[in-house]
C-alpha cells in the first residue's frame, strides 16, 4: 500500500486530456482513483471546500483573477495548519505563470502544461514528503519547467524573471511538443480503461463507480457504457448521482438503445424511491425524464401517470398524458388512463362514456373498472357500480379491497359488524 492512498486530491482542470492526464499521473503515484474529487467549475470547488479537506488542490490559475490561487488561499484558511494542504497551480503560459508567481506564498508549486510526467511526478512526491514530515520553512513558489536536454534527467524548476523568459519559452515550447500529443492521451485513456475492467473483474464495485463516474466527463469510451456506470450506481446506493449521470446522459450526442433504456429504467426506481420517501415532487422530476430518454414507453408512461393520480397530482397526470405517440391513441392503455384521468378531474360523465366505451369494447382492467365505479356512485348508479364491483372483484381476488365499498351486501356487513352506536345519555 503506498503512502500516498490515503491522501485527498481536488482538481479543477477544464482542459479534458489534461483531466485525464492528471488522473494517470496522480494513480500512478499511488493515489486512490476513489480519492480523487474533480470539479468543473471553480464556484463548485470553492463550496465543496466548505467541507471536503484535500491534502492537495491542483487547480488552473484562471486568468487575471487567478481563482485558482484564490481556491488554494481558501483551503489554506479553512485548515488551519491541520493538514498542511499542498496548492498546485496549473498555468497556460508565462503570462499566467508569473501571475501565479506572484499571488503569494499559499502556493506552492506552479506548473506549466505540457510537464513531462517524471518532472510532474518528482515534485508532486517531493512536496508531500515536505508535508509529512511537517517541514515549516517557508516554500517559494516555482514554476516546473522541463529542461528537455538536462544530463541529470531529474526533475527540475526554474524561477520565473524577465531575464530569463526567452530562454522559458523556448524550453517549454520544446517540450509541448515532445510531451503531450494524441499519443499521451491516448494512452491515459487506455490505463483508465483498463483500470476499471479490472476493478469490475474482481468485483470491487465502489472503486469501479469512482473511477467511472469521475471518467464519464472525458472519455466516450466509457460513456458508451453508461448501462452499467448505472447500475454500479445503484449496486453502491448511489441513487443521488442519478440527476448528475442524468445530465452527462443528455450530453451524449450518440445514445444507443440499450443507453436509453438503461437511463429510463434507472429514472423510475427513482422516482418509486421518492415516492416511498414522500416526495411527490421528486418523483415527477424523474419520470418526466423517464418518460423523455424512452421516447415515451407506454409503460413508463402508464405507471408514470397512475403514480401521480394516486398522489393527487392531476396536472402532472395530463402533462404525462398528453405525450402519448400517436400510434397508440386507440390502443388499451390510452383509453384506460382517459378514463381514469376523467374521472380524477371530476368529469363523471365524460368519464363513465369513456369508461363504458373502453368496457364494452372487451378491455378488462382493474384501474378502469375503479375509476368508473366511483364515477357511477357519485352519479348515483349504485346499481351499475356494484355490478361492475362484483365483477373486478371475481377477475382480481387481490384487489377485492378496493371494490368492497361499492357492493351493499359489504357495507351491511360491515354496518353490523361494527354495531348501532349508542345513544347519548341524556
């Protein structure tokens, strides 16, 4: 086990190979893929910062205001000297870098990209062991510059000053070139790849969600895995990750039919959770967006609408019926919920002509023959409505309940069992 597996680690990198660079680089070192914490924009890290306590922040300097120094500061404040946390700063160019130069002694290191990995990696290593030994001296911030050509081949940083910017750029232009091209990313997109294979070969299924969820943003490879990125969600009970999954989803421009289906499947666990939690609101969210990555599966559609008549939210319930495909206006589970959506709104008769229709044309549905028996008690056709009550409650024993207080030899029975009530004294 290496030393550093249990350090922290948050990145604020906006550049995608870099990301993936960075993830390569820092798991090599010996970091735990599932302490690795990505942000993509600085306003997200700054409030996780709140209560996430990294041993090292890598962040962009971020222009002229250099909210990546600006972070770092932050974290240092909010620690305290506890952790002694390292700053990394990532700069574009020279401009940005003696920007970063001078935004204080909270900064640590100041990296240009492209660094060639063995320089990354010695002063990364380096800084830490400075950090575990609780070293106090103060640290200047430098700038890792590769010297291409260096006999010593360790890694090396030069302090950024006017004198010596001819000389940093044509070193640092050197090595983006040589450093990190397509065959670099290429490679980092191979390792994590095959990191997680083997992560779900042995089983070892919230390392494997980490690292998958946390590689989403930046590799289509895995994206087109996304079926089983959700149900390592939902294996480690990480049904809260479902709106963030939800969204990376509607950025694919690519979704295949298992994709979809994986997602819309996913939606409406969810939305049962919230339901089971009393959060009807919720539950809505999810299904509207069941009902949208499925292109409007009549299943999802049925259980979606009947789910929310039975929380009462009849708006919800029309605003989901009103996307039926139209292909299947005539068909079984179109005029079942018509029927129902009817007499929920209050419209008894528009809802037992409906109802009837359905009926009479040979559909037998448990929820039809509910609906249109309330509606003809409410009309006053206690006759009808105990017809069909006795019927539903033959064709499904299960639900005999719910048909019980449309039959009168029921309500006498239960009128008797329960006895006269007294009268008041007096």
């Amino acid at each position: 086990m290496s030393f550093t597996d249990r350090l922290e680690a948050a990145l604020h990198v906006s550049d995608e190979a870099l990301r993936v660079w960075l993830v390569n680089q820092l798991v090599g070192m010996g970091f735990s893929p599932v302490r690795l914490h990505f942000f993509a924009t600085a306003a997200a890290l700054r409030t996780a910062l709140n209560e996430l306590r990294p041993h090292l922040l890598i962040a962009e300097q971020g222009g002229t205001t250099g909210s990546g120094a600006e972070l770092i500061r932050k974290l240092k404040q909010l620690d305290r000297g506890q952790r002694n946390p390292i700053g990394v700063l990532i700069a574009k160019d020279l401009i940005e870098a003696r920007n970063a130069h001078r935004a204080g002694r909270d900064v640590d290191l100041v990296l240009m990209n492209p660094t060639p990995e063995e320089d990354f990696r010695a002063l990364i290593l380096r800084l830490v062991l400075q950090r575990d030994k609780g070293a106090q001296e103060k640290k200047e911030s430098r700038i890792g510059v590769p010297i291409s050509n260096s006999d010593s081949g360790r890694a090396t940083s030069i302090r950024v000053a006017e004198r010596s910017v001819a000389e940093a750029v044509e070193k640092f232009d050197h090595a983006r070139s040589l450093s990190y091209g397509l065959t670099q990313r290429h490679q980092s997109r191979e390792r994590i790849l095959a990191a997680f294979e083997s992560l779900i070969a042995e089983q070892r299924w919230e390392e494997a969600y980490a690292i998958s969820k946390r590689a989403l943003p930046v590799l289509p490879e895995l994206q087109a895995r996304l079926p089983e990125v959700l149900r390592l969600a939902f294996a480690n009970r990480k049904i809260g990750d479902l709106d963030e999954l939800y969204r990376l989803y509607t950025t694919i421009e690519r979704r295949s039919e298992s994709m979809n289906r994986a997602m819309a499947a996913a939606l409406v666990v969810s939305a049962r959770h919230y339901l089971r939690l009393n959060q009807p609101q919720e539950a809505e969210d999810a299904y509207r967006k069941a009902i949208i990555s499925s292109g409007s599966r009549l299943w999802i559609l049925r259980e979606a609408i009947s789910r929310m008549l039975g929380c009462g939210r009849i708006d919800a319930a029309k605003s989901f019926f009103n996307r039926f495909p139209s292909e299947a206006l005539k068909g079984r589970d179109y005029l079942v919920l018509e029927a129902w959506l009817l007499e929920a709104d209050g419209q008894d008769e528009t809802a037992i002509l409906k109802g009837r229709t359905a009926y009479r044309s040979g559909i037998r549905d448990a929820d039809l023959s509910l609906s249109l028996a309330r509606a003809l008690a409410r009309r006053g056709k206690t006759d009808f409505a105990e017809d069909l009550a006795l019927e539903a409650r033959r064709l499904w024993p299960e639900r005999a309940d719910e048909f019980a207080p449309f039959v009168r030899a029921w309500i006498a029975e239960a009128l008797t069992l329960r006895g006269t009530p007294e009268k008041p004294a007096g």
